[in-house]
C-alpha cells in the first residue's frame, strides 16, 4: 500500500481573521461610504409561471430577504401571473401563510412575521393564459399599481415558465403594448437556455424580435452565491494572487460540483436534460469563465461579459472523435443492502425515466483554454447525482515546489500549494500550503488559512435569487449571460452531446453505484496526466463515522487536515487480523471486502465509507481482515496525529471518551487516548 511519509507533528491550522466595517461584493449589496446600501428601484415585479414551485420555494424567500434586510423598495409590488381560479387572498394564503410556503421555505435563523405580512401585501394575483385578451387584464392590473406604488412605469417581467414559452411570452407582451409605456420594462428568463446550440440560437432570435439586449437578463442563480461572486473581487482587488494566474505557476484547476440527491421525481425532466445541460454548460462554464478571464477595464457589466466571452471563445472546442478522450459520462445504478437487496433505485427505475436511458448522471472533463495566459494548463470539470457528498468547491493547485533542495533532510515529499473556493454548503476560501513542524528536524505539515463567510460577516444564508433579482432592477446585467455567452458556452458542449447521441451508453451503463465516488473512469481520465482529483472532505462526511458525529467543527477541521492520502491494489490486505490498531480509513474510491477470524466474508465497504476507528480510541488487536476488492483511494487517520489533536486541544479527550463507551462500549482512559 502507497502511503506518504507520516509526519510526527501535532496539525497546525492557521484561521486567517478578517475584521471589516463593510462587506464589498461587486456591485451587489455593498455598502457605500456612509455604511447604508442602496434600494432596489421602484418597479413592478410580473412572475409569468406564479403558481408553481419556483415562485414558492425562491423568489418570494428572496424577496422576502430582500425586504428584512431593508434593499427592498417601498415602491414594489408583485403580480402574481398563472392559471387557476383564486382570489389575491388565496393566493397569499398560499404563498405565504401556509405551512407550505414562506414560513417553511425562508432561509433566515427567524421567521419576521410582520415583514413577511408587509411582503405579502404587496402581492397581487391574475389568472391569465397567454394570448392578448388575458394580457391586456395584466396590463391593466400593472398600471393600477403603478399609479398605487408610483413606480415610474418600471416593470421587471420574470419568465418563471418551461424554455418553449419564453418566444410567445415576449411576442405577446409587445402585443399588449407594454413597450410603449414610459418607465424601463425587463425581462428574466429562467434557464435552461435552450437544449442545444441551434435551439439557444433560435430562442435569441424569439426574445430578441421585439426586446433589445440590454432588456434581456438570462438568469443563473449560481452567480447569486457570495463566494461566485468574490471569485472577481479575490483576483483583482489582492494584488499577491494575480501575478501568479497563469501558466508559470498554476499546474492545473479543478471544479467540482457534487450532489448527494438523486434526481428527485424528475425524471421526466433531467432524462431530456442530463448533467451537461443541466450543469456544465451553464453553472460550471460561468464559473469557469470569471477564475479564469482576463482582467476587465472596469467593473461595468459590459466589460465584465465581454472578457467571459473572450474566455469561453477561446476554449478548445473537440471534434466526436477526440470527445472520449477528454470527457467521461456515467450514471448512477442501484445501491445495496449488507444481504445483497436493493436499498435505493438507479436511475433507470427512477419515475418517468426510460429503463434504457442513455442519459448522464454524471460528468467529468478535461479541457484546455488556448490563450497566452493558460495555454497547456488542464481545466477539470466534474459533477454528478446520487454522489457520496454534497458540496462545490474550485480548487486551483500550483506548480510544486522543487523537491531537490530537500535532498539529505527528512521531506521526501512536497504538496503542491491550493487555493480552494468553498461555493456550497459552505462559502468560504481555503489556502493549503506547508510548514515546518515544530522540533529539532525538519518536517514539514500541511496547513491551511480559511476564510468563512460565515464567521467573518453576519448574514443571513440566502437563495442566490435576491442578488439576481436586485441587481436587474437597478439594471446592473454583470452577473447574467448575454447572448453570445449563451451560445459561446454551447459550441463548447455540442460536440460532446453529439459524440454522446451517436453513440448510446447502452449496457455500458449504469457505472457507478449510487452513493460513491462516480464511475472509475473519471479517476483514470486526471490519472493519466499524472494527477489526482482533490477530494475535499467536508464535516458531514467525517460524521458519518459513529466516532465524529455531532463533534465540535474545529476538532473536525483539524482532523480533515490530518488526513493522509494512500493507494491499495486490488487483492492487497489493507489491515490483518491480530494486528495492532493504529489507524482509521475512509475509502475515497473503490471497493473493499472485510472478513471474520476464520476468514468468512461478513461484508463489503464502498466509497465514503469508514472503518478501522478502534484503533483511534485504543491499541488492541484488529478484530477483522480488510482486503481491496478492487483498486482503491483512501485517506488515512493515524492513531499519532489523531492523539496528537487531543493532546492540542485536550477539550476534545472527554469527548472522546464518552464516545467510546457510548458508541462502541469501550473503556478507554485518557492516557490511552492521547498515547502515541
């Protein structure tokens, strides 16, 4: 088994403090010099699609933000657009005052009756089709509450509806007269954004036949999360990071976007769709496109967009026949019982999917940006469904250090230096670098400096939408997609769907059990190059163990950054029988097979799963033999960093202790506890 050297060092977590009096995002929620922020503007707000989740579960726990933080106009309303025979009280009663509705869906730490009361008020229903007659109704109630809210003849149409409505919406509003009125008029339309590059193309062309451009805000509400947005902030305004952007020192970049859920009832949906529409092309690109653009004029929204475009133009774009190898599709299969049943469906016996669908749960992809800055440098991109974790982080790593000067002394290893951008669930930035351990050799420890949003400002956790929303009514369009964005993100994702309907997966799918890591093949594609993905192992992933649940977050911190990365053949015995206890093992990839005294199989581990935690709490003979059922990826937890923890922050041994005899009946004294 490939283990690196282990180093005899207590972990060294460094917190980076940050104290401010004001938050600066670009252009969104910033505090201007006399510490108060601006209002959206006087509009009314018209949701086509009212009635379904959409306006339910986001847009009105958005705005419902927006007015508790006091960035909502008093001159606001909302006409709430859908079918369905219902009053403006009913509709209220539904939105708002059900269990079901903002009092369920809001993201505030406490639910503020009297401003959800304010908000709701505000709301006003019609019940509409989309043809003239039913539009000049909303024409109507639009204008009264103008006149009421005296908002200026602004109105912000949201197309909260499917892709094929967006054409006939924008035509029939023009019909009905809504131009010519005075006041700005803009629309956002919701993604997805077309379902390939002609379709994108011509939907330009529908809502671009009456509305200008600079009238049309393509939504991502990605770019709503604070962290997406520092991606700018970090790079231009810190003058230590920027120097090194480029090929001279960055090895590689890496973005993952991984999610626990399966496809949740929607498979009807997602089995038209897949992970490259659905996440790649537009979240994954766009992100992709603010990391690595070249620095603006100005922050003006123009500026911005037309750098992503130059970005995302210069991606190299792979014919069908060089597609496989660079971009690795799966789809998640069953997971299983310990006696061999079924636990949970695949996504081919998922409602309303085909049980031959050839359709992608899940992606990985290796592309190039051929441009000065990163010519030669690999951009990975992976996400999936029905994954192990739940979490998004880019991660930049940088060229390695040179190892020959540590020749003759203890190191024999270096790490290379990564920079992590922490997008969900947790929003923060994370540095990862090595120092020196403290004794009379050298040894070096990785460390890391993290910021957390969280801990550095007081903030209410938001959907992503308030940004968005606030932003288009003070008609700021930075942070949404622009015609040609759309349709430069696309030529670089049509060839791979392309390769993928000319070749169905067929039998090849599913090839990856739910729960896991993702098919093997995504570790082979960085694998070849020489790389490896970084994993990065998030608290709720450590508490799946008996041992690390419910633990205080920074003893958890400092154990994931003891983690120690190994590799175990296939047929290789990770732990024997009778052996001493010393470490613990979290499998990262791959599969293996534990057995009994007499050498009976009793079960089988799979990705993310834990095992060997006895030898954390004490140093007794294993009870089990652990063999590699297949190739696996592992991280490591040494029974000596792990004391050495408790040793650093002795609150945690009582702890410790109570859990071992509460969660696996053991005795287990201090001494032993903190005992090499």
């Amino acid at each position: 088994m490939l283990c690196p050297r282990q180093s005899t060092s207590t972990p060294l977590v460094l917190h980076l403090s940050i104290v401010t009096d004001s938050a600066k995002v670009i252009r969104s929620f910033s505090l201007d010099s006399s510490g108060t922020q601006p209002q959206s503007e006087p509009c009314i707000m018209v949701i086509f699609g009212a009635t379904g989740d959409l306006t339910k579960r986001l847009l009105v726990p958005a705005l419902y933000n927006l007015i508790c933080d006091g960035l909502l106009n008093e001159h606001f309303a909302i006409v709430a657009v859908g079918r369905g025979d219902m009053t403006s009280e009913q509709f209220r009663e539904k939105i708002g005052g059900s269990e079901d509705g903002l009092r369920n869906f809001h993201t505030r730490r406490e639910f503020d009756e009297a401003k959800a009361n304010e908000l709701l008020s505000r709301i006003h229903f019609v019940s509409a089709n989309i043809d003239a007659g039913d539009f000049r109704k909303v024409k109507e109630e639009v204008a009264q509450l103008d006149a009421k809210y005296q908002t200026g003849g602004n109105v912000l149409f949201y197309f909260a509806m499917a892709p094929k409505f967006f054409g006939i919406l924008c035509d029939t509003l023009y019909d009905a007269g809504f131009q010519d009125d005075r006041g700005w008029k803009r629309i956002i339309v919701e993604k997805p954004f077309g379902t390939d590059l002609s379709s994108a193309q011509q939907l330009n062309k529908e809502i671009l036949k009456h509305w200008n451009e600079d009238q049309i805000y393509r939504i991502d509400h990605y770019l709503g999360k604070e962290t997406v947005q520092n991606l700018l902030a970090f790079r231009f305004s810190n003058g230590m990071f920027e120097p090194l952007w480029n090929r001279s020192y960055i090895d590689n970049i890496q973005f993952n976007v991984c999610e626990a859920v399966d496809v949740q009832g929607r498979g009807g949906y997602y089995d038209s769709s897949g992970v490259l529409r659905d996440m790649m092309q537009n979240h994954m690109f766009q992100m992709l496109a603010y990391l690595c653009m070249e620095p603006p004029g100005s922050l003006t929204a123009d500026s911005i967009r037309n750098e992503k475009a130059k970005l995302l133009q210069s991606v190299r774009i792979y014919d069908r026949n060089e597609v496989p190898q660079h971009v690795v599709r799966g789809q998640y299969g069953p997971s299983y019982d310990e006696n061999g049943n079924i636990a949970k469906p695949g996504y081919r016996q998922e409602k309303d999917v085909d049980p031959n669908s050839s359709t992608e749960t899940f992606a990985a992809a290796r592309f190039f940006i051929d441009n000065w800055r990163w010519n030669g440098v690999p951009i990975y991109l992976r996400s999936g469904k029905a994954l192990w974790k739940r979490g998004t982080e880019i991660v930049v790593e940088f060229k390695k250090a040179p190892e020959a000067i540590f020749r003759g002394t203890e190191v024999d290893q270096l790490e290379p230096n990564r920079l992590v951008f922490h997008i969900q669930p947790s929003q923060g930035i994370e540095l990862l670098f090595q120092a020196k351990v403290p004794g009379p050799s050298l040894q070096l420890q990785k460390v890391d400096m993290r910021f957390s949003y969280g801990d550095a400002f007081k903030a209410s956790r938001y959907t992503g939408y308030e940004v968005m929303l606030y932003q288009c009514t003070r008609g700021d369009a930075t942070l949404f997609s622009r015609g040609d964005l759309v349709e430069a993100a696309w030529r670089i994702a049509q060839p791979i769907l392309d390769c993928w309907q000319s070749t169905p997966a067929g039998d090849a799918f599913p090839n990856y059990m739910r729960g896991t890591w993702g098919p093997p093949a995504a570790g082979d594609l960085i694998e070849r190059d020489g790389r490896r993905w970084f994993e990065v192992v998030t608290p709720d992933v450590l508490e799946r163990s008996p041992m690390f649940l419910g633990a205080d977050p920074l003893l958890l911190n400092s154990v994931i950054m003891a983690l120690r990365p190994c590799s175990a053949e296939k047929g290789e015995t990770i732990l024997r029988h009778g052996d001493p206890s010393k470490e613990m093992y979290m499998i990262l990839r791959g599969e293996v097979d534990v057995f009994d005294k007499h050498g009976h199989l009793v079960k089988t581990l799979k990705d993310g799963e834990v095992f060997g935690e006895i030898g954390l709490l004490m140093s007794t003979p294993r009870t089990a033999t652990i063999v590699a059922k297949t190739q696996c990826d592992l991280f490591v937890l040494e029974k000596k960093d792990f004391s050495r923890i408790l040793r650093d922050y002795p609150q945690f041994a009582e702890a410790m202790i109570a859990v071992a005899k509460d969660r696996y009946d053991l005795i287990v004294s201090n001494e032993e506890l903190m005992a090499h």
